[in-house]
C-alpha cells in the first residue's frame, strides 16, 4: 500500500491524488491514517531538489553567468581597443600625409618662388641693359644735334659782331637770347642718362623741345642778319 500511495503521490495532480488514496481508507482507524501520513511525508520528500542543492545550482549558474559576462566584457574592450588603435593609426596616417603634402606644397612654392624671382632677376638685368643703350643712343642723338646747332650759333655771333649800328643792339639782344636756349638745351641733355625706363621717353622729349626752340631762334637770326 505505501509504494502505491508514493507513486501516486508524485502524480501531477497531487490533491486529486491525496483524495483519492484517503477516500478507499476512511474509516479503517488508526493504522490507514498513519500510512497516509508516511505516504504523504514520503511523496513530499521526493517531488525535488533541497533547498542546498538548489542553491548550489543557482550558485553554478550564477557562477557560469559571471563567467560568460566577464568574457563578453572582455570581448568587448578588446574590440574597442582595437577600433580605437585602428581609428588612431589612420589619424597619425593623415596627419603624416598631411605634413608631407604641406612639406612637397611648400616646397613646390619655394621652387616656384626661386624660379621667379631668378627670372624676375634675368628680366631686369636685360631691362638694365636695354635702357643703358637707350639712354647712350638718346644722349648721343641729342649731343649731335645739340653740337650742330651750337656750331650754328657760333656762326651767328660772328656775323651779329659786324652787324651795323642801327640793329646791333637788336641782334646782341637776340644773340644773347640764343646763348640762353643753347645753355637751357646743354642742361637738359645729361637728364637722359638719368632717366629710367619710365622717364626716359618723358627726358628725351624735354631735349628734343629745348633744341626745338633753339633751332627756331638760329634760323630766326639768321634771317635777321642775311
């Protein structure tokens, strides 16, 4: 009777079971009671684990958890950390990229800088040279002139001291006159070589006025003395 009562015991619907054992037994006094009670004790010792073994096996599964997230933790940094070495090993690369382009970049404007100013330099040197044979051929056109139309008024003084006395002092005064153009285009003359490339056109057409005037009153006196 009790191996029956302890299978029935561990049956799912344990009450049902309980009534069902209990009910065949009432009224047989004492003895029935007390097997029920043993068969009851019995079934509840065995429907599970004790609360020791219970808690060993939280404590293990509680254990393994702790295991399992301490290696995703671990897992975890160590993919972060290699990110972030991978994310800073591309930076130092850009950087030192960068800093090699800035370096060839400047670099590449010192050269074009250098070539410039060697150029700039050639250009002005060519400049110099071509406004000093400007300036030779300007200042040697004008003296030519100038010692033409000096020699012209030189004639002219000559001719104005045998002028007769009733326009000698007209023509002293007109031969003075002269004298004045001729010193005023003779000053003129050696700005030439002083001019710069911007001037010397502006110099060169200053001369050219002055034996322009000067060349007027020669032929103006001449005319008075003829």
């Amino acid at each position: 009777m009790i191996a029956t009562t302890l299978r029935i015991a561990r049956s799912r619907d344990f009450a049902s079971t309980v009534r069902t054992v209990t009910r065949p037994l009432q009224g047989r006094g004492r003895t029935a009671k007390v097997a029920v009670s043993i068969a009851i004790s019995l079934a509840l010792s065995g429907c599970g684990p004790s609360a020791a073994e219970q808690k060993a096996k939280l404590d293990d599964v509680q254990k393994k958890a702790d295991e399992h997230f301490a290696a995703m933790e671990k897992q975890y940094k160590d993919q972060v950390a290699a990110a972030q070495k991978s994310l800073d090993d591309c930076q130092q690369k850009l950087n030192d990229a960068t800093t090699q382009a800035k370096e060839e970049a400047q670099k590449e404007a010192e050269e074009e800088v250098s070539k410039a100013h060697a150029e700039a330099d050639k250009l002005a040197a060519e400049a110099a040279k071509a406004l000093a044979r400007a300036r030779s051929a300007y200042a040697e056109s004008e003296r030519h002139d100038f010692v033409a139309l000096s020699k012209e008024v030189d004639e002219l003084r000559t001719k104005a001291a045998k002028a007769p006395a009733k326009t000698k002092s007209q023509v002293d005064k007109a031969m003075k006159d002269l004298v004045a153009k001729r010193d005023a285009a003779a000053k003129e003359i050696p700005e030439i070589s002083k001019a710069t490339l911007e001037t010397l056109r502006t110099a060169k057409a200053k001369v050219d006025q002055k034996l322009a005037v000067l060349k007027q009153a020669i032929h103006s006196l001449r005319a008075r003395l003829a």
